[in-house]
C-alpha cells in the first residue's frame, strides 16, 4: 500500500476506533468479543483500502462490517455457549446501576440483527435512513424491527421500568389515545 493510502488509513481507524469500540460493546455485551469484531472490522477495511479510500462515510462502513461480522459468528456453531466444569478465573465486570443492568440483560433477549438496529437507533441516535444505509437493508425493515424490538423489551422489563404516563402504557404506539372508559363506568 502506498505510504499516502496508509497514512489515511491510519487516521480513519485513529478517528473511528473508540465509537466504534462502544458500538461493538453495546452488540455484544462483551468486551473482549467486541474488540475481536472492532480488530476483524479494521483487518477487513485494510485490505479493502485501495479500493474503499474514498468512501463517504468509513464510520458507517466500519459499522456494517461490525454488524456482519457478529451476525456470522452468531451462526457458527464453536460461538455457542457450552458448560464447563471449571469456573472462569474473572467474572464479567457488570457494574453500573440496576437499570443499566436491567436494559443491558433485556437486550440480550433480541436477536444479533434486532440488537444491531436497536443500538444504531436508539443508543448511537441515528435516523431510520442512516441504519438502513449502515445495515444495507429497507427503512421500513428497520421501522418493523425497531417496533418488534422494543415491544419484546417492552415484555421482558415490564410496565414499571417505563416512563410512559399509566394512561399511555400498554399503548402500542407512542402517543396513542388512551383507551376509552368501560361503558356504564362513573363519570
């Protein structure tokens, strides 16, 4: 690679390496399994430099190929969990306050894919447009699977971990009428 492509290279991934580092661990949930997707992302990117240089956006293709590469991996049967007789040597550090770990374990229960859309909409603040360009499929894919999503999270959490008003909660949608008095009920 020519010294010119390398250097602009290296500026990229100097740039893009800690959001997409919290991107990853946000997908996954585990540190080292994150690094391994932001290390196979930057590795991909490389090779594909001469070629991807001037690409518009490298955050968002660094971040679909993040996306791919966990959604693979997801599918490989070495990355199943298994049991074991011996105990890991360190726990996984889950500190922070019981509703991060709350949300954080919710999130668990979507698939890769939901989890991917969740984090670029919700927790990165990206627009419907933006994570369907990031994911490489349609807006309304990313609509259907954000609702989907957040009605599972909505199951799994429970109604009191909500900050909708008690008249709006068990309301399909943001902002929905609140349902109308049982018929005969006092006025």
């Amino acid at each position: 690679m020519h010294a010119e492509l390398e250097e602009s290279f290296r500026a990229v991934a100097a740039a893009e390496m800690a959001p997409l580092r919290r991107f990853a661990r946000s997908l996954t949930r585990d540190p080292h399994r994150a690094d391994d997707l932001v290390q196979g992302a930057l590795e991909r990117m490389y090779v594909a430099w001469p070629r991807t240089h001037s690409v518009n956006d490298p955050g968002a293709y660094l971040r679909t190929v993040v996306v791919r590469l966990a959604v693979s991996e997801s599918r490989r049967p070495w990355r199943r969990e298994y049991s074991t007789d011996a105990m890991p040597e360190t726990a996984y550090d889950e500190t922070g306050s019981a509703t991060q770990l709350d949300l954080t374990r919710a999130l668990t229960t979507l698939s890769v894919k939901q989890r991917a859309i969740v984090v670029l909409r919700y927790v990165e603040d990206r627009s419907v447009a933006e994570v369907a360009e990031v994911m490489r499929i349609a807006e309304g894919t990313v609509k259907r699977q954000c609702a989907d999503a957040v009605a599972k999270l909505r199951r799994v959490l429970g109604n009191d971990f909500l900050d909708d008003p008690p008249e709006q909660r068990g309301s399909t949608r943001p902002g929905a009428p609140a349902p109308a008095p049982a018929p005969g009920g006092t006025r």
